[in-house]
C-alpha cells in the first residue's frame, strides 16, 4: 500500500513580487504537484529587501527585522493555502523554506551565499516542521550553492528528456533526462529589466514586455553587455542580484540611451543568453518555460524565434509555472526528512550531501 505525505514549499525569487507556497504530495517514489498560492509581497518588505541587496548602513538590524516580517508572511501564505486546500497543520510532514537570496557569492574565498530567512518563526506560527537553509552545506562540500533546480525539476517532472528554464530575477536553465541532470544560471532574467522600470517608471515590472516593445535594440550595448566574462565562463556557475544590478548595468551605459532603448536591449541579453545555453548543450526534448519571465509575452516571443532557427519549441510546463521552485523546495523538504544525499556534481559541482536544517514545529 503507498504511503501519501504532504509537503508544502516556500519561494520568493530574485524577482521579488511575491511569495510562493506550493503543496505536493509524496507517492512513493514518485510526487504529485497539488496546488499553489501566491501572496503579493507587502511593499515596503520589497522596498527592505531589494535595499539589503546592496551594501547600506545598519544593515544587521534592518536584516534582522526584514527576516521576522517575512517570516510572518510566509507563514500567512502557508496558512491560506491550507485553508484553500482544506489541509490542517497536522497533515503536512514538512516545509521547505528557501528565504531570500541576498548574497551570493561562491567564487570569493571563502566563499558565501545569504539566504534571508527566520524558519523558527515559521514554525513557530505554522505548527510545521520547517526545513531551511538548504545552499549552505553545498557550498561547504565545494558547490556553488546552487542553482538546485535541476534536481528538483528531475524529481516532480520525471525522467523524460526536457530542458527547463526558469526566468525569475536571475535565469536558469535545467537539462533533465533518465540518466543525469545538469544546469547553470544563464544570467540576469527579469532583474534587471525590473530594476531600470522601477527606475524610470515606478512599476515593479514591464508587463507582457510592452515597455521594451516600444523601444529600439541597440546593438553595441547589447555587446557590451554580452562582453562580461559571467558570460563566457563554463559551467558549473551561479550568480544573483548583487552582480546583475543596477550598478553593473550603469557601468555599460554611455548616459544618453532612451531608457525605453535600454528597456529593449535588456530583454534581448536575456533571451539571447537563455538561447545561447539551448543551443550550446543540444539537449533533445521538448523545451519548458518558467518563472515570472514565463509570463512576459514579448520576451517569450524573442525566445521562440530563436527555437524555432534551432529546431524546437515551448510547451506548456506540467506545473504551473509560479509553483515549480516552490514546489522543488517542498521536494527538497521530502529528502531532508528521507535523510537522502543529493549528488549536485553536475550542477553545482559539489559532493553528494543531505541539504537542510530542521527546526521542529
């Protein structure tokens, strides 16, 4: 007889724009995604944590305090999804609590990765084992800490051949088959092109792209950009919003660009990054994308364009693709709980080893 436990996933990406809460159930060997609640982040902890991205003042308390409300409102997440479900506390067997990536650095010495989180709180208002801090021993055992999705992604999706590519604030991209899985962070997704609207517009994010459709490509800021040694570097690599930023970009700015220009060619370095690691891998399958970059209609066009000269295509994702990171956090979760090791050679380069840290209901 095949034993059902639940387990329930929470993420908030590098985008930014909400908290993610996904639940999945365990069936035997194999997991099903059940349901996903996404809570808008409050604006003034977006405003906190896209602050602490940066080097600032005070920065442990405002740390400390932008830790514990997102802790509460992860915790207000999670319970709404269980009411939406009709699932009580009793019935999970754990969560998967990411935080918020506001450091990531693995190739300083010694190396580092900041995930901004408080999971004793979560517990503590959830009444839910609560597993976290999943990167660290990674890194410890000589990865980069990440990206882990790829061995996720291989475990809600199954063995068959796919390439997925998440677009949050940062892009991965996995390759999934029966006999390995590999992957790397591509480059900047939506962060950047979020950035330079909140910047100019003040709107948290360019919707379907129309803001970038508007404007022109320009082609030696798009080279200058591509010029950036991240992007010639073979995996296994990772980066985040403390190298893609604002900053970074202003370094390949002249100053007289239209910013709607600078909108435009932005989104082409991230489709033209994301193309350019399908096409160099030669990965057979079908092609899943995800994340909120899923949802900006202009840049999955740019993307589809270019599969298209390659031979392929997109599909429909089988999970919605807002839950499949927190659904992969709940999965992680699940091998916490089986004490399993997690070989991420060929993803992060480190040694097989159980990720997590519990801290009890």
């Amino acid at each position: 007889m095949t034993t059902f436990r639940y387990y329930l996933g929470i993420m908030t990406g590098t985008s930014l724009d909400g908290i993610d809460v996904a639940l999945i159930r365990e069936e035997g060997e194999r997991y099903r995604y059940l349901a996903h609640h996404e809570q808008p982040m409050p604006p003034a902890l977006r405003a906190a944590l896209q602050a602490l991205c940066q080097p600032g003042d005070n920065e442990l308390h405002r740390a400390a305090v932008a830790a514990w409300q997102h802790a509460a409102a992860s915790a207000e997440a999670v319970i709404a999804l269980l009411e939406k479900t009709g699932l009580a506390a009793r019935d999970i067997t754990a969560i998967g609590a990411h935080g918020q990536t506001l450091r990531h650095n693995p190739d300083h010495s010694p190396p580092y990765t900041i995930q901004l989180q408080n999971p004793a709180l979560i517990a503590e208002r959830t009444g839910i084992d609560t597993i976290a801090d999943f990167r660290s021993r990674d890194l410890a055992a000589g990865g980069q800490g990440a990206p882990l999705a790829p061995l996720f992604q291989r475990g809600l999706l199954g063995d068959c051949p796919a390439t997925l590519v998440n677009i949050g604030g940062i892009a991965n991209i996995s390759h999934i088959s029966a006999a390995a899985c590999s992957g790397y962070d591509t480059g900047p997704g939506n962060g950047l092109m979020d950035s330079w609207i909140q910047h100019h517009r003040g709107l948290p994010y360019d919707a379907n792209g129309d803001w970038a459709r508007s404007g022109n490509l320009l082609p030696d800021l798009l080279g200058s950009f591509l010029s950036d040694p991240y992007f010639r570097r073979a995996p296994p690599k990772s980066s985040g919003r403390d190298y893609f930023n604002l900053d970074w970009l202003a370094r390949h700015l002249r100053g007289d660009e239209a910013p709607a220009d600078v909108q435009r060619t932005l989104l082409a370095l991230t489709a033209i990054t994301i193309t350019d690691a399908i096409r160099g891998a030669n990965h057979p399958g079908v092609v899943y994308l995800a994340g909120g970059g899923a949802k900006n209609r202009y840049l999955v066009e740019n993307i589809e364009g270019e599969l298209v000269r390659l031979g392929k295509s997109c599909a429909p994702c089988p999970i919605p693709v807002q839950a499949l990171e927190a659904s992969g956090f709940a999965w992680l979760a699940a091998q916490f709980v089986h004490r399993r090791p997690l070989d991420l050679g060929a993803t992060t380069g480190g040694k097989p080893r159980i990720l997590g840290a519990l801290y009890p209901a």
